[in-house]
C-alpha cells in the first residue's frame, strides 16, 4: 500500500548546521497496517511524515501509494488521500468556523475549492451521526464556533474530519501528545476504533512506549534518519518497553540517560 524506497532528505547541505534527518530508508506498510513510530527526538519521525505529506520534498528515493509514484506530488494533491492529525489540537481546525462548516470542508477534501460549501439536510444529519459516535455531546452543537471547544474536543474533531472521507493513509503526528491523560486516553481510544473499522492505513508517531506496544499491529523505531527496529507479530506482542530499550541501545549504539526517559514518558 505504502512503498519507501531509498529515502534521503538533508537539512542546511553543505553547511556547518547540515542535518541529515532521512538516511536512504526503507519501508513498506501493507494495506491495514497501523504502524507506530518511535525513536529519540531527531531521529527523523516527523521529518518521515512530513515528506510523505509532501510538505518536504526529498532529496532522493521514492514514494509509493496504491501502486502510484506520489514523489513529485505536491501536498495540495495528495491531501485528496492522505489525511494528517498533528499534535496541536488548534492546527487541524478552523477556530473562527462552525463544527458544521469545518466538517463540510473535510468532506469535500481533494475537491476544487470554493468560498463557501452549500450545506443541505442530509450533510447535517450524516454530521450529527458521525459526531455521536465521538460520545462528546458535539452532534447537537453544529453551529458552534470550533474555538470554544476544549483541546480534547477540538482534537476529537480533528481525527474525525481527517477519517471522515476514507484516506489512503493517516498520518498522526503524536496527536494526543498535547492532551491530558484521561483526554489523551479518550481520542487514542478513538482513534482505534475509527482506524478498525474504517480499514484505515495508518502511520502514528508516539513517545510513549506503551502506547507504542498495545497500539497497532507493528512498531517500527528510528535513529539517525534509518529504521533500526521492526516488530510485528510475536516479537512485538511478547516485547517489553525494558527490553524495546535494551535493543534500540544495542541496535544504535546509543546509552540513552536523559534521551531515555524522553522515549519512555508517558506525554
């Protein structure tokens, strides 16, 4: 469904700042897949998102998806199939819209785009349908300005406007990183059960790795723009988060100390 090959992107070529953020990597993600990401910061899983998106171009490789060459595609073009949740509840949202007007923009993703969307009856009941299924109270506040919505909620929003046309790929960018606890739990919560039974294809970014074990059905972990871990079936549901550290040490060559108990916490 998803083919990397030999994707390379530098920051600052050719100065003393240069960064190489992807270093010529690899991957596959199967139709389905929900594919957790982890790794210490730097280690290039933003960067991976954001060149899948399109808001980076690379500097070498490929991008496949669905059989088709997306390199070259700019964002605009593949945001008609790739959808993105960001971990700032306030990016995925028009704070000064409605509930109903932001919803009616998702829907019409990938179309050419108008002023203003005519919203009819059925656009409102499939909305308020949808909206109950966030279990938030929102289906009955659909001219509500987005802006007085808490960060949960709005984040809520957010997974269901990126979900609500059926993408070729979700990408999230540790999206419940910027929530409390028991709201984080809420939208992770949700985010399985649209992704399951939307059949989606997603690539989630996380640094906690709990989260990273008992989410999805692969964990892939990067260091210095590579993958050096890939765990799926039985390595992955008999994995550890004490013995996930022990080999991304033994894998990168890195002790982790401070970096440790920033790839472990639980925010």
């Amino acid at each position: 469904m998803l083919t990397i090959n030999n994707l390379s992107k530098i920051f600052n070529q050719g100065t003393i700042n240069e960064k190489k953020a992807l270093d010529h990597l690899q991957l596959h993600l199967e139709p389905e897949d929900f594919v957790t990401v982890i790794g210490s910061n730097g280690a290039g899983k933003s960067t991976l998102m954001n060149v899948i998106a399109g808001t980076f171009p690379p500097d070498q490789g490929q991008i496949i998806i669905d059989d088709k060459d997306v390199t070259k595609l700019p964002s605009y073009k593949r945001a008609g199939f790739i959808s993105r949740v960001f971990q700032d509840p306030m990016s995925g949202t028009a704070a000064s819209m409605t509930i109903e007007e932001n919803l009616i923009m998702a829907l019409k993703r990938g179309e050419p785009r108008r002023l203003r969307w005519a919203l009819n009856g059925k656009d409102r009941n499939f909305f308020q349908e949808e909206l109950k299924k966030l279990n938030l109270g929102l289906e009955g506040r659909l001219t509500t300005k987005v802006r007085l919505l808490s960060g949960g909620q709005r984040q809520a929003l957010t997974l269901l406007m990126a979900t609500l046309k059926k993408p070729q790929l979700l990408l999230l960018d540790e999206h419940t990183a910027a929530l409390d606890p028991k709201t984080a739990e809420k939208v992770l919560e949700l985010t399985c059960t649209v992704t399951k039974q939307s059949h989606l294809t997603t690539l989630m970014i996380t640094h906690n790795l709990e989260q990273a074990l008992s989410v999805g059905n692969r964990t892939i972990m990067m260091h210095d723009g590579r993958i050096i871990l890939d765990l799926k079936g039985a390595e992955r549901a008999n994995m550890t988060m004490n013995r996930l550290l022990e080999m991304f040490e033994k894998a990168s060559g890195v002790h982790m100390n401070n970096d440790r108990m920033m790839l472990a916490g639980t925010f």
